[in-house]
C-alpha cells in the first residue's frame, strides 16, 4: 500500500476499490453489517492511523473517540510498543511452546505486581470473551458449583459460555439453551445479590462499571458489599476489567474505585497497547491449584504470541509511565463538564451524561438520535459508537493519551451534530 493514499493514486482507484470491499463484505463476510456501516457514514476504506487519528484511504482524518471499544487506551501505534513488536518480529513472533517465553513470564509478573490483592497467576489468550471463558472455568474448578450470578445489561462476550453471563437477550435467545445456573440480578443492587444466591451458586461475574450496558456506575461502595457477600457466602468474585482495567475509567482498574480485591480478573483490549490482540485470566493461589494442581493442561490454547506478550509489556510500562490513569481522570472530569453543558443545551434529546475517566457514555432520549448523531458526527471527521446493550447510549471513549484540543474538538463536532439531528427529526415529524 503507498503510504500516501492521495499523492500515490487517483482518487477513482480509491473509490473503485471502496465499492469493491463494500460489495466483498456484503458478499463474503457480513450484508447486514456492511450495509449498517455504509449507511451509518462509516463507507469508507480504513487506511492508517496514529494516535488519535484514524485516516481513511480518501485521506479524511477521524477523531478516535471510540477507541476501539477500549482496545486503543495508548492510541494507535504508540511508538513504545511498535518498537517491541518490531523488535521481537524479526527474532520469534509466535511462541514454538516447548521452551518456556521471557515475555510471558515477565507480563505475568507485571501483572501480579499491579493488579489487588493476591491475584497471582495469568492465563493468556487473545480476547475478552476468551478471558472470560476461562475465568468461569477456573470459577467452576475452584468452587466446586457450577451456578455464576451476573448482572442484568452486563456484557461479557458472546462465545457460548460469556454469553450465558450476557444480560440482554436478544444476544441469547437465539442460542438457549446455554449454561445453566446463570443468574442475573440488578445491577448496582447488593441486597438483591445475596438474595439470589442459591446452594448451586459459585461465582460471581461482574464489570467494575458496565460499559456496554450503558456506562452505568454502580453507586459508591457496591463493590465493597459484592464483596462482603461473596466472602460471607463462600463465592468467588470475578471481575471483568476487559473494558475498565488499565486505566480506562481513571484508576488502574475498575475495582479500584472501591479498593477491593476479586479473586479473579478478566484483562483483553488495552492488554495489547492497541498494536495486538492480547486477552488474560488472572487467578489466585487457591483458584490456580484447583484448575492446574492435577492436571497442566486442564486449560489450553495453541497459539501463544509473544509479539502480543511484548506489546503487553510495553502497554504496561506505557500506562504506568505516561500516568494514564490519571490523564484519564481529568480529562474525563473536563469532557463531562463540557458535556453536561451541552446536554443543558439539548435537554430534549440529551437524558443524561455520566462516566468515570475516558469512559463516557451520553444517553438519548431517543436511540434514533443516537444513531442520527453517530452518523452526524462521522461527516464531522469523529468516530463514536453506541453501546452494544444500550443503543440509546453514544459512548465517548478516546485514547487516554488524546491531546486535549482534539478532544475539544470532537465534544464541540457533538454539539453541532446534535443541532443538525435535532433539525432532521423536525423535518421528518413536520
Ligand atoms: N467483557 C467486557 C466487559 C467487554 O466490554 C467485552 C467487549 O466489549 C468483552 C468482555 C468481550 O471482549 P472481546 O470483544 O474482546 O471478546
């Protein structure tokens, strides 16, 4: 590919070879998405990226402040951990898994040393619905019960064993039956918790803050008192932080907010600096012995990237050095001021603003707005996307490392965006 889209062929080419990709996924890879996409205002070829940036392949730059979904905490290709790659690409990029990896073991030490309490041991995989496949095996092994509670809205993937944690069922209707002795309870609501433990119950599987349910923050000590209740019923409490770990909502992880420790974690996304595709399952001592202690190999996977495990170091040092979480505290404190004035600015089609750190979410009172503002804020060259669980809800989540004034002004593209979404619906209801 040139470097240059623009300098290096017409602009024909371009467009040919838009149709082309559009019409190959319409063909080979997924109609309905294709189209979603096209029509969204998202009909172009990706072509690179930097940063905050996302360029297509026209040579129109977007501001990322979907970020992946969480996947690009450090931005695209921060230059610490393309060297990594690059480093280890030209000496042994996949692991041949009869030695043992210096990578591997390095992470899975970093990743004792910061995350709570007496997480210990990692498991590596390469996504955040497989981190959570494992976690609910090693919750099983070690509980000795197959029962997990899970929160209504609560999203955990959508392979068959997270997607019977999923609280919204259209993702699982399709597929029941699932696992069983899945149960799922409000959100945020530690009474209604404990009520629901029944003698089947293990486990408990919760985000920190529920990301694509929304961005809902649980009131102020709820996972404290999750945790009081799991110790009180002999439950495990397993944390997925896929989304809110490594910095996303202004702390380390999400349990942090409350200080408390789970006894396991589930890591994906930003695990991988935005430069690979990086999942864990962390456990503790007591967890591990009870999946691994008879046998090594009770939980495998073939491929072992150490290109991933070397991107997940260098992500690691990067968020620790560049203080990401707390960029993503008072940037995300700054973006919700801002925001918070222009929903006063909007107050019929803005419910709500709320988030923690650079996880943001904006709900509608209409997901029709939603979707007009999404696509509003494309021709304004910025990227967002609505929750997966809550299509009412847009979701600000930029790179933490996204320099202010670009920020400035992707949030003053949404007040625009929304003016012109507000004067469309006039016209369609006039
Ligand atoms: N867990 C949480 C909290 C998530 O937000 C997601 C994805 O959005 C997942 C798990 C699944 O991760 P992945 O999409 O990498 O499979």
């Amino acid at each position: 590919m040139p470097s240059d889209p623009e300098a290096a062929s017409p602009a024909e080419d371009w467009e040919a070879r838009t149709d082309a990709a559009i019409a190959r996924y319409q063909k080979y890879v997924n109609p309905g998405l294709a189209n979603l996409m096209k029509f969204g205002g998202f009909g172009a070829l990706e072509y690179s990226a930097e940063g905050s940036l996302i360029r297509d392949a026209f040579g129109n730059e977007y501001v990322d402040c979907l970020g992946g979904y969480g996947v690009f905490s450090l931005g695209h290709r921060h230059p610490k951990v393309i060297a990594a790659v690059k480093d280890q690409l030209d000496r042994l990029p996949l692991s041949p898994r009869v030695f043992f990896s210096e990578p591997f073991a390095l992470l899975a030490e970093e990743l004792a040393r910061i995350t709570p309490g007496d997480l210990q041991y990692s498991f590596f995989c390469h996504s955040g619905t497989e981190a959570v496949e494992g976690a609910l095996k090693l919750a099983r092994a070690a509980s000795g019960r197959p029962g997990v509670l899970a929160a209504q809205a609560g999203f955990h993937g959508k392979t068959l064993g997270a997607l019977s944690a999923c609280g919204r069922d259209v993702f699982r209707e399709r597929f029941e039956p699932l696992l069983s002795y899945f149960v799922r309870v409000p959100f945020g609501d530690a009474d209604a918790l404990a009520a629901a433990i029944t003698p089947d119950i293990g486990a408990v599987l919760l985000e920190p803050i529920q990301g694509e349910g929304g961005v809902i923050i649980p009131p102020p000590g709820y996972l404290t008192a999750v945790r009081e209740v799991c110790d009180r019923h002999d439950l495990l409490f397993i944390a997925d932080e896929v989304q809110t770990g490594l910095g996303r909502t202004g702390k380390m992880f999400g349990v942090d907010w409350d200080g408390v420790a789970p006894d396991i974690m589930c890591l994906a996304k930003a695990l991988g600096g935005g430069v690979e595709s990086l999942g864990a399952f962390m456990g503790t001592p007591a967890t591990w012995e009870k999946l691994f202690g008879e046998n090594p190999a009770m939980h495998t996977t073939s491929v072992a990237s150490v290109l991933a495990a070397r991107a997940g170091l260098a992500a690691l040092e990067v968020t620790q050095e560049e203080r990401l979480p707390e960029r993503a505290a008072e940037l995300g404190a700054w973006a919700l001021e801002r925001l918070e004035t222009i929903r006063a600015a909007h107050p019929m089609s803005v419910k709500e603003v709320r988030g923690k750190g650079l996880l943001i979410g904006v709900e509608m009172a209409h997901r029709d707005i939603a979707l007009l503002v999404i696509g509003a804020l494309a021709m304004r060259g910025v990227v967002v996307a609505y929750a997966f669980n809550n299509p009412h809800v847009m979701r600000i989540e930029p790179p933490l490392n996204i320099p202010r004034d670009l920020l400035e002004r992707a949030l003053n593209a949404v007040e625009d965006a929304l003016t012109e979404a507000e004067a469309m619906l006039e016209g369609i209801t006039e």
